[in-house]
C-alpha cells in the first residue's frame, strides 16, 4: 500500500513540475500547436485546457497577446459546456468601443465576439442581429461564416458545431 501512495504521490509531483514549467513558457511555445493547453484539447480535455490558459494568464507576466489567451480560454470553456466561464473570457476580448472606433477589423471581432456570446447564452435575436449588421457592412469572411454555422446549427452544442 506505502509503494502505491508514493507512486501516486511521485506522479502528482511530476505533472505539478510539468505544469509549473509550461507556465513559465514563452507565449509563442505555450500557444503552439504541440504544446500545453492545445495538447489537452486534442484529447477533448477542453475545460483542463481551458484552466491552464487562466493560470498562465495569471502566473505569467510575459505573454504578448492576452486578448487570444482569454479567446482560447473562452473556446475551450464553451466547449467543456462551462457557459457562464466560457462567457467570462470571451467578454474580455471585446467592448464597445471596437464597434464604434475600432476599423474594419475591430468592428467585425465585435459582432463575431459577441455573437459568440449570443449563441452560449441561448439568443438566438441576438446572434441573428450581429450577424445582419455584419452582412450589411462588412465583407464576410471566417468568422462571419461561423457565426451563420452557428445560428444553422443552434440545437447543436458549441463543441458539436466547432468540431465539425
């Protein structure tokens, strides 16, 4: 029994260390695509994915591109079905402001942001009206096209949609 306690306390000291160091990552090593967060969505681990990315953003003061970490870490609580955390991060990568001043660019992260956010708090009004006044002003583009994937598939679930 005191072989197997180690064991398991030996393993849990490894992954702490492993964890540890990927938090001390630069950002472009973190965010790759075999690395870290990534890894653990390629094994549908979306919400210890999605914990990573707020520890890094909380214990590594070097990262260069926090409006994508709070994206990532936004996408991968949607598609561990945590809404309210998943709604909590991809808030912060937009605010009005982009709608009003914020160019081309800005102005159609605003509407795919929030009406990413739309879609996880079950407005369907909401998501469709982003999604018009996108048509309407700007050419479409990715994102444009999953906002639509997203109000075509509204009986589906975030993950369902974006893992097709």
């Amino acid at each position: 029994m005191k072989i197997i306690i180690f064991l398991c306390f030996s393993y849990s000291c490894l992954i702490a260390q492993e964890t540890s160091n990927m938090l001390a990552y630069e950002q472009r090593s973190f965010d790759s695509d075999t690395c870290c967060w990534r890894k653990l969505a390629d094994n549908k681990e979306y919400e210890k994915g999605a914990n990573l990315i707020v520890s890094y953003l909380k214990n590594n003061k070097t990262h260069t591109n926090k409006h994508s970490l709070y994206w990532h870490a936004g996408q991968m609580f949607a598609k561990a079905q945590k809404d309210q955390q998943a709604i909590r991060y991809f808030r912060k990568t937009y605010n009005f402001l982009y709608r009003w001043f914020g160019g081309e660019e800005g102005k159609t992260w605003y509407f795919y942001a929030k009406g990413t956010v739309a879609f996880i708090k079950r407005d369907k009004e909401k998501l469709l009206k982003m999604i018009e006044n996108w048509d309407k002003n700007f050419p479409k583009d990715g994102n444009y096209d999953t906002l639509i994937l997203l109000y075509e598939n509204w009986d589906k679930s975030y993950l369902e949609i974006t893992e097709q």
